[in-house]
C-alpha cells in the first residue's frame, strides 16, 4: 500500500464530526511525520472507516474488533489526553 503524503493525510482527518476533528487533526500534526509505515497504513486504513463507526469507537460506546485498528485509537485518544 502506497502512503498518503500530509496534506492528503490532513484532508482526510478533516471528518463531518467536529468530535472526530479535535482528535484526528492535532494527532496527525504531532505524530504522523514520525510514525513507522505500519503505523502509517493503519491510520490511514482507520479514516476510511464511516464517521458513525469511528465515533462508537473514540468514545468509547463500542469496542473496535479489529486489533491493529484499537491500538491506534488508543494512541490517537491518548495525545488528546490532557
């Protein structure tokens, strides 16, 4: 799978949930750059999934099943951790 490069990573982290948009955009500013390609793939494969998925998931109402997908959500939500 090819890498997206920033400015596509950035547009895609731009979502139709402003609660998704707090996580996701300060998240790819601070990490992305230095992140492995694995980590890369897996958060790029995240943003493709429906806004009402991703929301269940970041705030907790519902597990995510796949495994690789629950450990990035886990680093996206702790850099927006206080």
């Amino acid at each position: 799978m090819e890498l997206m490069n920033i400015a596509r990573v950035r547009w895609a982290c731009r979502r139709g949930m402003l609660e998704l948009d707090v996580l996701f955009q300060p998240f790819v500013e601070a990490q992305y750059e230095a992140m492995t390609d694995n980590d890369k793939n897996t958060f790029i494969r995240l943003l493709e999934c429906e806004d009402p998925e991703l929301f269940a998931w970041f705030m907790g109402h519902e597990q995510c099943p796949d495994p690789l997908f629950a450990n990035m959500i886990v680093k996206v939500r702790g850099r927006a951790a206080p």
